[in-house]
C-alpha cells in the first residue's frame, strides 16, 4: 500500500560490535528514509500525534489521517482542512490551546509543530506516503517465531523502590526474585510476551511493574503476580527502554526501528494509553535515566548523541556529542546534577548536567559498557562490560582542562565468562545483580563476593509451597 522506500540507509556503522548490538539489530531489517521535504516532516507530527488514534482500525471522529483521501474526506462533522487556508482548517484549528475538541485531546503541540502543520496545510497539504510509511505505527509486518532455546540473553533487571525484590527478564518471561541479605529467593515466573524482554520498570508504589518487548508493554501486579493490561496500539518496534514517573500514573518508553528512529512516547498506565510521544533520536534509544524529581530525562542514542529532555514540555535541553559510536548506557548521580554514560566506543564518561562538559573520562577498556548505575552508596559508579566484568568507581574526581590520569578508583568486583548486559543495586550498595548473555542472574555483596549464580530460564521455588 505504501510507496517504495525514497531510499535506503546502511546499517550503524558499529566500529566495536558488542554483542548486545547485534543482539538488537539482529532481526532489523531497512525501511525509508525520512525525508527532508515539509510533507514529510508534517508527517512525522502526523504520525506520532494524530495516528495512534485516526487510522483504519479506530478511526476516531469517522476521520482517517493515514491517507491522503481520508484526510480529505473528512470525519463525522464533515471537512477536515481547506487546502491552502490553515486559518479555516479544522483540522488546524482544534490544534490551539482551550478550544473545543481539541486535538490531540489529553496533549498541547508545541507551537512550531502546530506552524508546521499550518504551513503544510497553506502549502496544499502534500502527501509523502514513504514518509508516513517509514515509521507509522507497526510499518512492517513482522511474524514472531518463537524464541530459539539458544537464545537466552538476560536483557532486563529492575528492583522495586525498596530494593526487596528483583524482576528479571529472560527470553519471553519475567521471573521475581526477594531479595534477602546474602541470597536470592525465587518467587514466580510469568510468560509476559511472545518474543525477548527488552526492558522492566517498577512503578513507584513498588506493586506494579511494567514490561517492554516487540510492539507490546504490560503492567503487571505483583501480588499476586498476573497481568493487569497490556498497550499495543501505537508502537513501532521493540521497547528498549521503560522509566515510571514518580507520579504513579505514567510510563516513559523508548520505542524506534533500528538505524532509523529513536522515539520516547509517555504512556498513561491507568489508561492504558499512549499520551503522548516524540521523536528524539535517529537511531535506537539504548538507555533512558530520570532525574530524582521525575523532570529531566536522558536518553542515550545509537546515533552517538545523548539527549536531555524537559519531561513536561517534551522538548530537547541539551545535546551532548558523548561517544564515537553507540552510547549504550547512561545514569544520573543522587542529586542529579551529574550524568554518567557509557558507550561501545569502550568509554566510561561523567558529564556536568549544567555546564553539559564532560567533566570526568572514567574509564577506557577494550571493551563496551553495556550498563552503568550512579549508587548514593559511596557514591558508587558500577559498570558491566562486554567481556563479563563488573566494575566499580570510587573516588570520582573532576577535571578541567589538562586531563588528569587520576580520575577514580576503579575496582574490578565481579567477573563473568560471557557478556553482561544489565545491572541493578541496592540503594546501600550492598547488593549488586547483573544479567549474563547465556541467561545466568549473578548477584555479588559489596565486597565483590559471588553471591547467586542462578540460571534464570530453569530457576524454581526450591520447595513448592503446600497447598
Ligand atoms: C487519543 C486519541 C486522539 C488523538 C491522539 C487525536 N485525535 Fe483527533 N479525534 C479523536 C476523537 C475521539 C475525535 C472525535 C471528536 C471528539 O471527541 O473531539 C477526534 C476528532 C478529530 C477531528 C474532527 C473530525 C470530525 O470531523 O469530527 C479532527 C479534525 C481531528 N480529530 C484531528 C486530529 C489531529 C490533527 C490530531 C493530531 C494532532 C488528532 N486528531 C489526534 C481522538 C484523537
């Protein structure tokens, strides 16, 4: 139904090619470019505002904004816009803010988006089907065969706010653990979606958790530990990210296609609704971190860029060029005033979230960081690698100007024989968990002593409960 593509992208360069990148760029296949034209670029606000809720399958209004036609046929109240009058275009004017009807009904556009749909309209309304193609909602058909049993990455760890318990994602599942003072229990395991976990979130009143993988996040609770609802509607390839707001009510999600689009949408839990979404990087978004109030989010991007963000307003606040190539990972310090990235050009950096200097050069190995986390503990960075080791930063030094080599105390805590790929702590520092390439959950305490080594995808009570 949709043109060909106006041209086609190579893959990322990806000059060290950890395995988690490959892990997601394993099944991605190319799709059309964006284009520079104003069509598509109206598009794109099109897209990721209008469609999730005017297109064939909800139509809402009786107004379909996926073709050109259906734009021009209209909704239930009759024409949408006058080509080359915004001014007397409905469609236009339900965008200002206060009035009737207004649309998108629960959020404001910015202003220069609204201009841009007005100067689409003035110029004629022009159709880029490629562009809306390239990244609309569920572009490419994809069958979801089941997960080889060789494919066992842990890709997902998240502890709830009061560091008791640890979900875990492995292949299709979800498997919580408690978390005691020197061992992992195991309490339940649900099949959460039909391909890998890509991404855990707990919201903030620890009982509920959210789960992102292919086109789909579920909230579940956890006591008792069953699926509440599920959103579906509106994505466009794997959730690789997932943040809860400290508000209780909504999600942060990182969605995009490979090589191509980075895309944070909110996501209103209650309502089980995408509220709200950007576009943010031209790449997969790797990692996001909130600051402690809930209003600054960072987002790392395969496109080298990490971006700051302005929650409410949804609007860009700083652009950091951070890696050489994809940056992987990223935290924030406690208080927020301090960000911590990690890229698979095997650099560990430290970013004043001010000044946007990069204040500190962590480290340097020959090897991805797949994971960091800033712990009050200490405080503490800890990393994990490529090549299997857990890593731990005290001491953390600043310089400006002349490059010091004394920059902070590194200690190698932990080590694996595979890749690892996710991290989580408790606030104390304590308790340290990472996930392994080959499905193993390793837990150390904080004098680097191998604590759990469990296999995640076999792991069960160790005495089922009576009945
Ligand atoms: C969350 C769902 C949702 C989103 C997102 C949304 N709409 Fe709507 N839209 C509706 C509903 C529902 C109606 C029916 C009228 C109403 O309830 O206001 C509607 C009606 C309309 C109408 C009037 C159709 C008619 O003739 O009755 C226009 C024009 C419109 N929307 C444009 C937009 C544009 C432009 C965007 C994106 C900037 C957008 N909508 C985003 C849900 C949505």
């Amino acid at each position: 139904m949709y043109g060909n593509p106006l041209m086609t992208l190579p893959m990322n360069p990806v000059h060290f090619p950890s395995a988690l990148l490959w892990l997601l760029a394993g099944t991605a296949c190319l799709g059309a470019a964006p284009d520079n034209r104003e069509p598509a670029m109206a598009m794109k606000v099109l897209r990721l505002n209008c469609v999730p809720c005017h297109n064939e399958e909800k139509r809402k209004g009786g107004l379909l904004l996926t073709t050109r036609a259906g734009l021009l046929e209209g909704g239930d109240e009759g024409v949408a816009i006058l080509e080359g009058k915004p001014e007397e275009s409905r469609l236009i004017q339900s965008l200002a803010a206060g009035v009737e009807s207004h649309m998108p009904p629960k959020k404001q556009l910015p202003a220069s988006q609204i201009k841009l749909l007005a100067d689409w309209v003035r110029a004629g309304a022009l159709w880029d089907e490629a562009a809306l193609a390239g990244m609309a909602p569920a572009p490419r058909a994809v069958a979801l065969a089941p997960v080889p049993a060789a494919y066992r990455p842990v890709m997902a760890l998240a502890l709830s706010p009061d560091g008791s318990r640890l979900a875990v994602g492995c292949r299709n599942e979800v498997v919580l653990f408690e978390v005691g003072p020197d061992s992992l229990k195991f309490l339940d395991r649900a099949r959460a979606h039909l391909d890998p976990v890509q991404s855990i979130a707990w919201m903030p009143d620890g009982k509920q958790l959210v789960t992102g993988a292919f086109r789909r996040v579920v909230v579940w609770n956890t006591a008792p530990f069953r699926q509440e609802r599920e959103i579906s509607t509106g994505l466009t390839d794997r959730i690789t990210a997932l943040r809860a707001l400290p508000d209780g009510r909504q999600v942060l999600l990182a969605d995009g296609q490979v090589a191509e689009s980075g895309i944070v949408r909110v996501v209103d839990v209650p309502g089980g609704e995408i509220v709200r979404s950007w576009p943010a990087h031209d790449d997969t978004i790797f990692a996001m971190a909130l600051s402690g109030d809930g209003k600054l989010l960072a987002t790392a991007g395969g496109d080298k860029l990490v971006k700051l963000w302005d929650v409410g307003a949804g609007t860009v606040s700083a652009k950091l060029e951070a890696h050489s190539t994809q940056v992987l990972s990223l935290g924030f310090n406690p208080d927020s005033s301090q960000l911590v990235t990690g890229g698979a050009d095997r650099q560990l950096k430290v970013w004043d979230v001010k000044t946007r200097e990069n204040t500190t050069a962590l480290a340097s190995k020959t090897t991805a960081f797949n994971a960091v986390l800033w712990s009050a503990a200490g405080p503490a960075v800890f990393a994990v690698t490529d090549d299997g080791s857990l890593l731990r930063y005290t001491d953390l030094k600043t310089h400006t100007g002349a490059q010091s080599s004394d920059t902070g105390n590194e200690q190698v805590l932990g080590k694996a024989e595979v890749a690892l790929y996710c991290l989580a702590a408790t606030d104390s520092g304590e308790r340290i968990f990472a996930g392994s390439s080959d499905g193993q959950l390793l837990g150390w305490n904080k004098d680097g002593k191998l604590l759990d080594k469990i296999d995640v995808v076999t792991a069960q009570p160790v005495a089922p409960a009576p009945p």
